[in-house]
C-alpha cells in the first residue's frame, strides 16, 4: 500500500521542521503549507489522507479551513487534528464543532500528536495501521500480509494483495480505476487503465481457488466493488 500522505499545516517553520521531520521518520509522506490559503491549494492539488491543521495562522485560519473542507463532499472525509495553543473548553468545542476530528493543545509531545495521527489513520485507513480487515470469509492481516478465504490461505501477488486491501478497507464502496491506480500503483507511476481489469481477473480467479463466490462486484461505467 501507498504509504499514507499527511498534509502539515504551521505557519511556524520551528514547528513544521520539528513535526515534519517525526512523521517522516513514522513512514509517512509530509507536504507542508506556511498558511491557510496555501493549504487549500495543496488539498486540491493533492487530497491527503490526513491533515494536521494549526488554528492560528495568516491569511486564512486554521479553523476556518477546517470549515471549508468539512463543507465540501470531496474532502470532508479527510480527518482534520487541529493544533492550538487555546486550552478553553470553549475553544475546544468551537474545534470540535467545526469539524475537526482531534484536537491537540500546546505545548504538546510529539509522542502523544504521533499517536493521534496514527489513531486517525487507523479508522479512514486501517490497513496503515497494520490492521486486521475482514469481509465475510475474507481475512486480510495487515501486520504479517497474509491472507485467508475461509481458512485456507490465499497466495496473492504484491498488486493484488494491495488492490485487495483497498477493496476491504471500505467494502460496498464502489473505487473507480482511476481511484485504484492511485491507491494501487501510485500517483507517480503511469499505468493504463486497463491494467486494474486484468489485475482484479487475477484477483478473482486467486479468490476462488478453493471455491466461493466471486466476492468482487463489478459496477458497470462506474469501477469496482467487494460485496
């Protein structure tokens, strides 16, 4: 799997080195942004699939960000941390309200903000966590990558089993081959469309192996699907 792409939000560049450089060291791919209009761009430039947002900021708050992007479809998904150094309950409320999903007051530890960014993760991405993903008899290990279909183990290739996570991380939601070439092979990396048809065949015929329905449903014009 893609490792997970983290849009860093400070207008302090002391506290965008220090926090960047941790969450690279975590694995993760870091973009940063100095202010609130910069960071707008970026999401649309690049959709994170997190964003760690510090409320006081020029030009465009930090909260007022959080406002926009929970009001538009296409990125109100995207978990917001907000970081502030207005410790209130009122303010926290105000956060929380406008749609941040976690909330961090300074000062704070780095230990406890990684540990937020990976808890947040865990629920819109849970196999970067090394979670366990299940989907009727499907069994996917995140940690060691295996994979079992009613018990029995299931040898799938690199492509497949990354494909496969996708599919089980949100099962009944339909992924365009647009979406899963993303996911799956990468942003950078130029793949024709059709490669995701005979890699979801392969997947098919692998899942079957030893018997079952075909688990992947294949919604016509629109892209894939489990279950």
């Amino acid at each position: 799997m893609n490792r997970p792409l983290i849009l860093l939000v400070e207008d302090e560049a002391a506290q965008r080195e220090v926090i960047g450089y941790n969450l690279t060291a975590e694995g993760y791919r870091v973009r940063e942004a100095h202010d609130g209009e910069e960071a707008m761009l970026l999401v649309d430039e690049d959709p994170p699939d997190l964003i760690i947002l510090d409320w006081m900021m020029p030009k465009l708050s930090g909260i007022e960000v959080c406002r926009r992007l929970k009001a538009r479809r296409e990125t109100r998904g995207i978990p917001v941390i907000m970081l502030s150094a207005r410790s209130d309950e009122p303010d926290l409320v105000r956060g929380l309200e406008t749609g941040a999903d976690d909330y961090v007051v300074k000062p704070y530890s780095v230990a406890e903000l990684m540990a937020r960014v990976r808890a947040n993760l865990r629920r819109v991405r849970p196999l970067a966590a090394g979670a366990l993903l299940e989907f009727e008899d499907i069994r996917l290990d995140g940690e060691t990558h295996r994979v079992t279909r009613a018990g029995k183990e299931v040898t799938l290739g690199p492509t497949e089993y990354r494909l496969l996570a996708c599919l089980m991380e949100k099962p009944g939601r339909v992924l365009s081959r647009e979406q899963l070439l993303d996911r799956v092979w990468g942003r950078d990396i130029h793949v024709e469309t059709r490669t995701v048809d005979v890699h979801v065949g392969r997947l098919r015929k692998t899942l079957r192996q030893h018997g079952g329905d075909d688990p992947v449903r294949t919604v016509r014009g629109a892209g894939y699907a489990l279950g």
